[in-house]
C-alpha cells in the first residue's frame, strides 16, 4: 500500500472532496474532543483559583452558555428573599443572563444567582448552542462592514460580543419592568445613564445598575410597547 493510500485508509474522516487535511492529534477525533473539554475545564478551574472574585462570573458565563436554548433552573436572592426561576436560556452577557418563560422575560445578574442547573427529570445535553449559518453573503459583509453587519442583527451582537446588563436593557427603553433592588419598583424604563437605570411611574426612581438583583417584563406587552417605540423612531425590529 502507497504512503497515501496508508494515510487515507488510517485517517478517513479527514477527506474534505478530493484532498485531505492533517490531523491535529495522533489520537482518534472523539478521544481529542474529549480532552480538549478536560483541558478547557482545568483552565477555567485554575483561573478562577487565581482570579477568585471573578470565579463566580466566569463559571456562570460558561454554565449558561453551555444551556443556550435549554432549560434551567436558577436560584437567586433580592435582600432575604430567595428567587426560583425557571425558563430557557435566551441570552448570555458579561454579567447576567436573560431567561425567558412563555410570558414573561427576566433578567438576573450574576452577582444575585446562588445556584443554578438543569432541572430534575430535563436531559442534561451538553451543549445548545444557537447556531449561525454563515452564508457567501454574510461572510463578505461580515469581513467588508464588521460594524453595521453585526450591530443591526441581534443573534450576531450575541455571538461576537457579550453585552453588559446595562447595555442590554438600553434596548428595551420605554417598556414597562418590574425591578428587584432591595425593593420591588414597577414602572417605565426612561433612562439608563452612567450605571444608573431610571424607572418611572407617578415619580421617577434612580437605582444604580450594581444594586439590581432581578428584572421583570410581561413578553406580550413589551412586545407593542417596544412596537410603539420603534415607530415612533421611524424604525422597527422584530422581537428576538
């Protein structure tokens, strides 16, 4: 047998048409990915060792992102009150997350969460990633106009940047939300500025972003609240 139809014959999930790649470990494919994800454990593990008040923030970023689109059960607290939630993973940032429920859509910083898993009886799938088909097209604005490509879709800003709460909840300005600082505030988000969010009601109320525990929003209603917005703007995005 030819030195290439050895190779052929040794490494055959590694055809791509008529030529063939090299592999990146003598070791068979799904015995590598199985210890690219131990390493990637290790490392995060010995990370957060050496970076212990960022521990909390880089284990639940990488929790949550591994239950993209799956369901979770989360544990948080506002003062005294300990929070149970239970809903999809919908969007993962830098420090909270936003889970969605049939009706309502509710934001938990990570600094609030105590625990959080799969719930009991759900299938512990490694992994839920949304994916995005990155099509000729997408590709060369992707490469030709980076900013405006990503900024004007919502699942791209999603799997380039890890947005901030702040940042976030600047999206749903002039919506109704239900605010949890120590205190529960219902009322209208007016405006977010240097930390602080505003929320008015008969009167307004300033509360700095760092003392949020839980925020929470009717989906049906937002959803034409926002509508009202964006036409008022002359612009319209449709909900995520």
């Amino acid at each position: 047998m030819s030195n290439n139809g050895r190779y052929e014959y040794e490494h055959p999930e590694l055809k791509q048409e008529d030529r063939f790649t090299s592999p990146a470990s003598s070791l068979p494919l799904y015995e590598l990915k199985m210890l690219q994800e131990y390493i990637h454990g290790v490392n995060l593990k010995n990370l957060g060792s050496y970076l212990p008040d960022h521990k909390k923030q880089l284990m639940l970023l990488k929790f949550f992102k591994h239950k993209k689109n799956q369901l979770v059960e989360v544990f948080s607290r506002d003062g005294q009150e300990v929070i149970k939630t239970v809903g999809k993973v919908n969007i993962v940032g830098r420090n909270f997350v936003m889970i969605k429920t049939l009706f309502t859509r509710i934001w938990i910083p990570y600094h609030a969460i105590h625990s959080a898993k799969t719930p009991f009886g759900i299938p512990d799938l490694p992994s839920g990633h949304q994916h995005v088909i990155y099509d000729t097209e997408l590709r060369r604005r992707i490469l030709t106009n980076f900013g405006e490509t990503v900024s004007g879709k919502e699942i791209l800003k999603q799997q380039f940047f890890e947005e901030s709460l702040n940042t976030n909840l600047t999206l749903w300005l002039g919506t109704r939300v239900t605010l949890f600082a120590g205190k529960t505030i219902k009322g209208k988000l007016t405006k977010i500025l240097n930390n602080t969010i505003q929320i008015t009601d008969k009167k307004k109320h300033e509360i700095s972003i760092n003392n949020i525990n839980y925020v929470k929003q009717g989906r049906f209603i937002s959803y034409f609240q926002r509508l009202l917005v964006n036409v008022k703007k002359g612009r319209f995005r449709k909900e995520d």
